[in-house]
C-alpha cells in the first residue's frame, strides 16, 4: 500500500453512516467495474458544498474502499483553487491517479487563459511518465463557435503527431 493509499482518514468527511455508505457504494461498483472507478475531489467555491475537496480527502476515501481499481480523477482546475501546489500534490498522491481533467483559473477556460501554467505542467506529466487520458473539462473562452482547441497548437501538438517530446 502506497503513502497515498494510507490517507488519514481524518482527512475525508467525519466516517458517518452517510459518508461509509458512500464508502461501501464505490467499493462496490469497484467490484463490478470492467475497468476503473474513478473519484474527484471538487472545490466548493464553484462546486458548492461537497464531500471532497481535496486530493488527500478523496485519496483517504479511495482507501476505504479497499479496492485496486478505484482511482483518483485529478482535476487541475478544482485542486488549483482548493491546494494549489499542483506538481507536489500530484506526486503525493502518483499511484492514485487514473485520470487527469485540465481548466485554467479562473473562469474554467481552455489552458492559457487563466493563472496555472500549464506549459509546465503538462511537461512535468510528461517527465513522470504519465501515460493516461488528459481530459479537457473547460467552457471555450471564445464560445460556442470559438476555436476551442487552437491553444493545442500553441503547445505543439498536432493531430497527426500528438504532443512534441519537449514543450518548450
């Protein structure tokens, strides 16, 4: 069992009836997944009230469940607001992610509108050897019929090559 996997439980919502419910809920679709279940950490500040909102909240949760294959769903966007320090928090918590959604702050916008430098980040992915899905969760700041992915080019990538092997 990693260091993330043995989360202080203190760090979810107090173990209520609820909260366990929830627990025995998500071990259970763990069982009968045919692949992974992933759980989110979300920032109450454009989320509302939620159960968790931190990566060590839902990396406590996910230990509760005992199960191999319910992972962590690491959103950028929610854990910029909640944590910041995304690099160190992604590394404490490495062997929980499954997947990995990215937005800019503020405004949930495509990456380069807002305050996380995703340039790094997505380098720093990379260099760890980050392998899975990036899924992009973000509301185009140019609307509907903006060019919602044209900030891809500005990173290099492209769809007949994929992402260039350095980002600078």
């Amino acid at each position: 069992m990693t260091a993330a996997q043995e989360a202080p439980a203190a760090a979810v919502a107090e173990r209520t009836p609820i909260v366990e419910m929830r627990v025995i809920n998500v071990a259970f679709g763990g069982v009968h997944a045919v692949r992974e279940v992933t759980i989110e950490a979300l920032s109450p500040a454009t989320s509302g009230d939620c159960l968790l909102t931190t990566t060590a909240a839902a990396a406590a949760f996910i230990a509760g469940t005992g199960r191999r294959n319910v992972r962590l769903q690491y959103d950028a966007f929610h854990m910029q607001q909640t944590e910041g320090n995304l690099t160190a928090t992604i590394d404490a918590h490495w062997d929980l992610i499954g997947h990995i959604q990215i937005a800019d702050v503020p405004g949930r916008h495509e990456p380069g509108t807002g305050e996380i430098n995703y340039r790094y980040l997505l380098r720093y992915l990379g260099g760890r050897g980050y392998s899975g899905a990036v899924g992009l969760e973000y509301v185009p700041s140019g609307g509907p019929d903006g060019a919602a992915l044209d900030w891809l080019a500005g990173y290099g990538w492209s769809p007949d090559h994929g992402w260039p092997a350095d980002l600078d």
